[in-house]
C-alpha cells in the first residue's frame, strides 16, 4: 500500500489509532518480557554464585576439621 504523505501513512485510512495502539501494546509487551527475562537470569547468576561460594565455605571447613 502506497501513502501520498507522512500523515496518510500516520492515519492509515483512518484506521491509524488502533493501528499504532495495536504496535505500542506489542512493543511494550516485548520490552516487558525482555527486561522481565534480563532480571531473572541476573537473579539466577547471584543464586548460582550464592550457592557455589556456601559449597566452598563447607568444603573449606571440612578440611579443616580433617587436619
């Protein structure tokens, strides 16, 4: 479909509110999910890292018992 100016593009046979409502809801909803995702896999790092450093401690302090 060809516009003959910027603003018909805008209007989109005066369908343009639903149009450009329809293309904000969905880039909003990706950008939630993608940042949504983003602090989830952050939050999985610090739990792994929280995890694998209590290991360590029990591991340091079982050797110390043996010696």
């Amino acid at each position: 479909m060809q516009f003959a100016s910027f603003s018909d593009f805008l209007a989109m046979g005066g369908y343009g509110f639903y149009v450009w409502l329809s293309f904000g809801t969905c880039a909003l909803i990706l950008l939630g999910i993608l940042m949504s995702s983003w602090f989830e896999a952050n939050s999985l790092k610090q739990s792994i890292r929280t995890q694998m450093a209590r290991e360590a401690r029990i591991k340091q302090a079982r050797e110390e018992q043996v010696q």
